[in-house]
C-alpha cells in the first residue's frame, strides 16, 4: 500500500515530468509552425516532434497512470462515517442512566455480603472503590460519545467535499488521459496546435493538483477529527484486555488514559500470553503469587512483571519483595510516581562565592530524581527510563537495590557526589551574569539510575547491540545515533516492550502530522519512545514519549528529569517546541523512534 507521503512525493514527481515534458514540446511545435510546408516533411522538426509526442505517450501511460492507480477517491466513505457516527449518538444514549445504576450496585455491597470469604483485605471496600472508579467514567461516557458523533459526522461532511472535488478534478483528467483523445481533439490547422497543447499540459497540470488537493483536505480533516476524538475520550479509559488472573474492576482502577500505573494498554495481555506459555506446574505457581498479593495494586504489578517476560524463580523474589514495600512504595515502582515524590538535590553555584540555589524549572518545580549523568546521556537516559516503565524488575532494582533476578540487594547509601557540568549565567534582561557549575548528592537509586545509563550509552554506541546484532558504531561524544535507540528498544531485554520491533523514522515538512499519529497511537497503546529534538540544525537531545491525552504527548525530559507536554502544533512545527523539552528558540522534532 502506498503511504500518504509516497503518493506526495510521487505527485510532486508527476508534475515534474509533466512541466520538463511541456518545456520541451512547446518550443518544438512553434518551431513546426514556422517551418511548416505542405511540400516537404519537415526535416528534422518533424522528427523532434514524433520523438516527444511518443515521450508524451509514455509519460501518460506509465509515470502518471501508475500515480493515479495509487490516487484513488479519498478514503473513508463518507457514508460509513456517518454510520459511525449514528453508532455513537445511540452509544450516548444506552450509556446515559449507567452510571447512576453502578453507584447504586455499590451502596448495596455491605461487609456482610462478604463474612465468609476470609479474606486479609476488606472486600466490600475494595468493590466499592473499583465500582466507584467505573461509575465515575461511565457518567464521563455518555458525553464523550456525543462529542465523538459531532466530530464524525462533520468529518464525513468534509470527506463528502473532498471526494467532490477529486471527482471534479478526475473528470477534468479524463479527456487529455491519453495520447490518441490528445490527438483525436487536436485541431486540422497546424498552426493552432502550439495553444491547443499549451491548454493540454495546462488541463493535466489543473487536474493532478486538484486530485492532490482532495487528498491533502481529506488528510488534513481525518487528522483534525482524530484528534478532537482524542480530546473527547479525555480520561474515559477502559483497558484493551481484562486478564482472567485480575479482577475486571481491579483492572479498571489498575488502569489509566495517560500511560501511568501498572497495567498500560497491554501489558494484560503480554502477562496472559506469557502465563500460557509456562508450563502447568510453573502456572499454578504465578497464580499461587497472584492469590496471595495482600492487594489489587500489588496483584496488578505482579502480572506487569509477567509481561517483561520473568521467569517463576525472578517473579517469586519479587513478589516477596513488593510483601515487604509500603503501598505508597509500591506505587512508587512507576517511575514517574517516583521521581515526583523524591525530587533530585541538584544545586546551582554561581561563580564569585554567590550562594548556591536548588535548580528548579520554569514552573518552580526541581528535578526530577531521574536525570541524566552528563551531557552525552540524554539519549540512553531516556533508554534506560523505558526500560524502568517496560519492565518493574527492572524498575525495582533501580529505585530499592534489590536484584529480583539474582536475589540479591544493593548496600551502598551515599549520597553519591556528582559534578554535572556548568554553563553561563544571565540577568532576566539577557545580559550575562558570569558562569556557574552544576552539582547533585545522588542517593542511591539515583546513582543507580546513573551508572545504568552510563551503561546503556556503552551499548549503544558499540559495533554490536544488545542482542549480539552488528550496528554502525557511534562515538560517545555524540550522544546515542538513533539507529541505536531502535536497536536498544527491540533487544531481547532490551529498553522496549519484549517482542516488539522498532524503526528510526526521521521527521520533515512532509510526515509531521504522519509521524505525530503513529507516536500518538502507540502511546495509547501502552508504547514509551525516544523523541529526537533540536535546534534548527540537527538533532541534539532526546526525550522520551510516556503517554498521550488527547492531542498532548506527555513526555519525560532526562535533563531536568521531570515530564512535559508536546502538543500535537509544537510537534508538527505550528508553533515552537517548548524551551522546557529543548532550550532553543527553533527547537523541533526531528525524529521518532516507534513500532514497526
């Protein structure tokens, strides 16, 4: 199937072919007429004039048929759109009363309901607050499907349009489509022919821009309604797959539209798919782990580290270990959660003694504990931030030290000193105000994140990756080549999602909206991805996509440590990145790395 900007580009090619086809077939036919007698045979005018009428011929029957075997009428049908949109109105209307029906279910689960059930946790409760959690999106539900029904039925208006004038600009085509009807119409006179085969190219020109123009209106209406989809859907969020081995209203409340918590789009399914592959005795076992979880959190990230793909020895370690952690610190094995709750002591020392002052950002707010070592880890930072969201053994490791795979725990306590570099300093006015260095007392999970980025950023600049593949080396000054963040996500026990493959896709004028779609997509379903940004250069400095609510990715910045968000204008160049994500006025997005 050819892509939006495959048939763009072959336009543009089109229409190339066709100007350098008139450029030279205008000046021969005005030559013709000038030379023009009856009595002989033109000589070698004739000759150049058969040679480009036969190019012409060529063009017509290859070049621009096969573009326009590619440019067919602008899909979605606009009638099966407005068949959606009838499906929501009447989805809107079923979904109007349920939420207040759940809020009654609720009030009727008493304690008694639950006397022999012998359970350490208290049932009722726990219904009641996923129960809550559903109630509260049903009642989000109904309104969100109106709005969904609006945006569609516009969005098959404007396709009925689009298609309307690629009809238009088709019917135009179909008289100069071919050779013979060129030549068919083409007047007796001779000296009439140099203006009929101006108006020729002219009709061809008209046409084929017209036809792309369609496609560029419909392209442009189906981006502007998925994202005013996306904008409805807000927080209404109920995940893609219910696992067996999670209560279906636990796995509501486990659950959320902005990537966070344990069971992102996904992640229930992986657990099922690996549980099934384990054999009988190893299953009862993870279920066994399951059974016994004090919690539906603590159950909930018992299946995520099923889904990075454990073994039974590892998942039992670490469900040991989560028995030990408090709820509070079992939240915390979101990294995101983390990094908020315990923000990095980063200190700011202005040069001539000046006192030292806690770097914050723009908002006020201090780093994140996740930030990256130095200047050069922007990129396996983000890495290793993935992996942490990938895979909570992983994650488990970093933030408490214990290894669930070796057993074993990490004993250091620093703080860990660290010189983070330095840079200029300026008065508000943008004058400069002398220079300062940057310094940090790491705790411990911060250095474990450090030294676990500085060992990524090795990785990824080798002659191999991960999984022993030959890669085009990188020189570590240069940060992480994006060829090696795709090989690092799709690794076996790599940064991404286990199983999955990912491609570099640099981004341009022409894929911006493209690009920004197959980002978003992926977030919501449960994918983290490098983002590479920069100056009006090259790239510089990479961040990494963590989830997306409605037309804003969220993304963490290794720099400051702390999540942004990139709208889907500053993504696609309508506006300026913002000087959080990248500190330059000309700041872009000039690639992704994403599923393949």
């Amino acid at each position: 199937m050819t892509s939006y900007e495959e048939k763009l580009e072959l336009g543009e090619s089109v229409l190339h072919g066709l100007e350098e086809i008139g450029e030279k077939i205008l000046p021969i036919l005005k030559e013709f007429v000038q030379k023009f007698n009856p009595l002989t045979f033109f000589g070698d005018v004739f000759t150049a004039l058969r040679e480009i009428l036969h190019g012409l011929g060529d063009f017509l029957g290859g070049d621009l048929r096969r573009f326009l075997e590619s440019l067919r009428e602008p899909e979605p049908d606009p009638a099966k759109v407005r068949d959606l949109a009838s499906a929501f109105t009447g989805y809107a209307a079923e979904l109007e009363h349920h939420d207040e029906d759940l809020r009654q279910a609720k009030g009727s689960l008493t304690e008694q309901i639950w006397d022999d059930v012998g359970s350490k946790e208290k049932p009722a409760e726990a219904a009641r607050g996923s129960l809550d959690a559903l109630a509260a999106r049903a009642g989000q539900m109904g309104p969100a499907a109106k709005d969904v029904a609006k945006t569609l039925d516009a969005f098959a208006d404007q396709m009925a349009t689009a298609r309307e004038k690629y009809r238009a600009a088709r019917e135009e085509y179909e008289p100069v489509s071919t050779l013979d009807r060129i030549i068919d119409k083409a007047p007796a006179l001779p000296w009439h022919w140099p203006r009929y085969f101006g108006d020729v190219f002219h009709t061809l020109q008209h046409s084929i821009q017209g036809m792309l123009a369609a496609h560029k209106e419909a392209r442009a209406a189906g981006l502007d309604a998925q994202g005013q989809i996306r904008k409805a859907q807000g927080d209404v969020h109920l995940p893609d797959h219910t696992s067996p081995n999670m209560d279906v209203f636990a796995s509501i409340g486990q659950s959320s539209a902005n990537g966070s918590g344990p069971l992102r789009e996904g992640v229930q399914a992986r657990a099922d798919q690996a549980i099934e592959k384990m054999s009988a005795e190893d299953q009862a076992k993870v279920k066994a782990l399951l059974a016994n979880a004090r919690s539906d959190e603590e159950r909930a990230w018992i299946l995520a580290a099923a889904a990075a793909g454990h073994d039974v020895p590892t998942l039992t370690n670490y469900a040991n270990r989560l028995k030990q952690m408090s709820t509070e610190e079992i939240t915390q094995l979101d990294p995101r959660e983390y990094s908020d709750a315990h923000p990095a002591n980063v200190q700011i020392n202005p040069d001539g003694g000046r006192t030292p002052y806690p770097e914050v950002d723009a908002r006020g707010k201090r780093d994140g504990a996740f930030i990256q070592p130095d200047g050069t880890t922007c990129g396996s930072s983000s890495l290793v931030m993935a992996k942490m969201m990938n895979d909570p053994v992983f994650a488990m490791q970093i933030m408490t030290g214990y290894d669930a795979k070796a057993g074993a725990q990490d004993a250091r306590q620093g703080p860990f000193h660290k010189d983070l570099g330095g840079g200029r300093l300026t008065k508000p006015d943008g004058t400069p105000d002398g220079t300062y260095t940057r310094t940090a007392d790491f705790t411990p999970a911060e250095q474990r994140f450090a030294e676990a980025a500085q060992r990524m950023h090795d990785v990824t600049t080798d002659t191999h990756d991960r999984g022993g593949n030959l890669q085009f080396p990188w020189m570590e000054g240069l940060g992480t080549a994006p060829w090696g963040a795709a090989h690092e996500m799709g690794a076996p026990g790599g940064a991404g999602i286990p199983g999955h493959s990912y491609d570099w896709h640099p981004v341009n004028q022409y894929n911006q909206d493209e690009q920004f779609q197959a980002v978003a997509a992926a977030a919501q379903h449960g994918e983290v991805l490098p983002l590479y940004v920069g100056g009006s250069g090259y790239p510089q400095h990479v961040v990494l996509v963590t989830g997306c609510q409605g037309d804003n990715l969220t993304v963490y910045e290794p720099g400051s440590g702390n999540t942004y968000s990139v709208s889907r204008e500053e993504f696609t160049g309508q506006k300026p990145l913002s000087t959080a994500v990248f500190n330059d006025q000309n700041a872009r997005v000039w690639g992704t790395v994403t599923p393949q």
